[in-house]
C-alpha cells in the first residue's frame, strides 16, 4: 500500500473518533509478523517517513512496537533475521493497551499521576477487542496541550463576549475600561447594567482570587448573577441586598476558598445619586468636579471580599455622592500596583494615584491610551503576574 493511500485509511479510521478520544491521533500501522529480517524492517520504515513505528505480532497477538529511534539505536548491531532477544531490547516491557474510545485527559493524567519512572514511548491501541494501532506518548502529550488550548480559547471567547456586554452607557453616564490579562484568560471583570426596570445602574470592578482557568469560570458567574439581576429580580433596589445577594451567589457556586474583592457603585438614575463600596479591592478614586474644588476621596476597603459569607449578617455602609458634570469615579485591582519592572520594583500605590490624578483634564480615551502606554512602558519585557483592570465612570 502505498503511503498516500495509507494515510488517507488512517484519517477515515480516526474520524470515526472524537477528538478527545484515543482513536483520533492512532497511528493504524499493519502489524509485521516475527520472525522477520533487519531488511524487511527497514523496508517497511522506508515505505513512509510518516512511519513512526511498527507494531510486531507473534503468535497472533501484538507484543509490542519497534520505533525508528529503537531501530537507528541498535541496528548496526543487527544481521539476518531479527533474534528474540534483540526483538524484546527493541519493543520493550510488555505493552501496555488503551481503549480507542478512551478520553486523551484522562489516559494522560492516569500516566502522570501513576509516578512511573519510565513512560513507555508506544501504547497499543485496541478497539472492539481488536488490534486498531498504536499511539506515542508524544502525541498524547501533544493533543492534550491541542484540546486545552481550545478550551482555552474558548474561555476567552466567552469571557471578552462578557466584558463587551458589560460596557452600557447613557447620555449622561459614560464608562470607559483598560483591560489586560496577564494570560489568555483571567480574573479580573467589569460590570455595568440597568436593573429595576431600567431606573438603576450598577457600576462594578472584580478581581477574582486565583489565575487561569478556574478564576476566569468564576467571572462567568459573577457575569450571570449580574444578567439575572437585570432581568429576573427587577423588583430588588436596595444596594445592601443585592451585595449581600452576590456575596451568597459566589460562595454557593464558587470552589471553597474563592472570593471576589470588588468596588461597586450603585447608580440611581431617578434621585440622581450613587452609592459606592470597596470589598477588599484598591482604593476608588472620587473626583469631584471643579465647582466642588477638584476635591478627591477615597474610598479604601471597608468591606469583606464577596465569596466569604460575611456580607450575611454585616451591616454595610456607603460613600454617596450626587450625580455632577464633571464627577468621576476610578475603580482598579492590584494588578495596577503590583506590576513589575525588568528589575522586580512594583509600580506601586503612589505613581497608580499619581497616573489618575495628573488625568485630570485628559478625555476617557487619553486615559485609557495614556495607561497602555503606562503598563507597557513600565513592564517592557518584564512578565506581567496578573491582570491589570482600570474603570473610568464619568457623569456629564
């Protein structure tokens, strides 16, 4: 059989597996019967470069394969026709077999957490009780990173999908983010949305504890109790009880021992008002316009994260302030100020409040342009650890 039209068998063989199943990376590789000669097996190697190995079947049964590196290791020490003990320094230990439906994740992590000292570089593949193949450790290890990678990928389809949502502007109400991830997908989250039919907004920004994968599922959480919020509990107004509601949320849903710190403001569109409160993140910057004196508050961490449970019983407070032209509210999380240079020095408290302060008179799309030009600036090739956020809630 010639190498195209073997190629094309084993891809029709494979597509009758998902991709997450041993079947679909199965090399379908026509055993050789021993007793066999040095030149027939070269020849067989010969037939496609393609080839890694070639399963060897003695007495009906496959005991094993011989690979192109066992084969260039030991066959200048080869003549004639290949001897049992030269057969079993080549194929190895006993083999071990996998199943063609077999999950990669699983067959993968099974041979991690088994702690051997040695990984065999085949394994069998059988499927309907019958021989189907082999397949290397390197492509299990390779289709394990190629399906991680998709959900990956996936993760952070759905969770930009969230951020882009989470920006709702009005005439008066105007709200520009800085977003970037320390990996492909991350912690940090941002939130603005109507509830109560519309008469109240809620202007928010989350720094989920942990990184990755687990982290980025817990803003997804956070994103829906926020979708609900919107459209199933329109009747809920009070700020303190929907706190306390996603403290509940997050703790319920969450793996123990994840909590939110966040900055939320609830903005009431009707009185004109807005109400805010740190659980556990950085400091909010209040920038009071220039008929107020340009005068700054913070609002410093006076709260527990969400996640915790505490919310439950505690009596929550508020900085409230009046709706101004000119009014603007900066919420961010540590990745700001912990940022590091090429020599490890964090960014730090003081130049993230002198960055907002010195943007004063700067439009929402400078700020956000002078910040990439900040982290980038300051980062250079340094890796950045976590996800930096900024918020920038203006009221015209």
């Amino acid at each position: 059989m010639d190498a195209i039209n073997h190629r094309a068998i084993e891809r029709e063989i494979q597509q009758g597996f998902q991709e997450h199943q041993i079947g679909s990376i199965t090399q379908c590789v026509e055993p050789i019967t021993y007793p066999f000669t040095l030149e027939w097996l070269k020849d067989r190697f010969n037939e496609s470069a393609e080839i890694q190995g070639i399963p060897v079947e003695r007495d009906g049964i496959v005991v094993g394969v011989i690979g192109r590196s066992a084969l260039d290791r030991i066959s200048e020490n080869w003549r004639g026709q290949i001897r049992e003990k030269e057969l079993s320094l080549a194929i190895g230990e006993k083999p071990r077999y996998l199943h063609g439906d077999d999950s990669i994740d699983r067959v993968f992590d099974e041979i991690v957490q088994a702690g051997s000292a040695h990984i065999p570089e085949f394994f069998c593949v059988i499927d309907r009780n019958s021989f189907m193949g082999f397949v290397s450790f390197e492509q299990i290890l390779r289709r394990v990173n190629e399906l991680r990678n998709i959900d990956m990928d996936k993760a952070k389809e759905v969770q930009e999908y969230l951020l882009s949502r989470a920006i709702q502007t009005d005439a008066t109400i105007s709200l520009r983010a800085f977003n970037r991830m320390a990996g492909r997908v991350g912690g940090d989250f941002y939130q603005s949305s109507l509830y109560a039919e519309g008469r109240r907004r809620c202007v928010a920004c989350f720094d989920v504890s942990g990184k990755g994968l687990s982290a980025a599922l817990t803003t997804t959480i956070v994103g829906a109790f926020f979708t609900a919020l919107g459209q199933l509990v329109s009747q809920v107004r009070d700020p303190a009880a929907i706190t306390r509601m996603l403290d509940a949320f997050v703790r319920e849903l969450s793996p123990e021992g994840t909590y939110v710190a966040a900055a939320i403001g609830y903005l009431d569109l009707e009185a004109k008002k807005v109400l805010i409160q740190n659980c556990g993140l950085c400091p909010v910057f209040i920038l009071m316009p220039k008929e107020q004196g340009h005068a700054v508050k913070l609002l410093k961490p006076h709260l527990p994260p969400l996640g915790l449970g505490e919310l439950t019983s505690l009596k929550q407070t508020f900085v409230e302030v009046d709706f101004a032209p000119g009014l603007r509210i900066v919420m961010f999380t540590d990745g700001l100020t912990d940022m590091r240079d090429g020599d490890g020095y964090p960014f730090g408290e003081e130049r993230a409040q002198s960055l907002i302060l010195d943007s004063r008179g700067q439009s929402a799309e400078e700020f956000v342009a002078l910040l990439d030009k900040t982290t980038s600036e300051y980062q250079k090739e340094a890796r950045q650890v976590d996800d930096i956020t900024v918020l920038d809630l203006r009221f015209s």
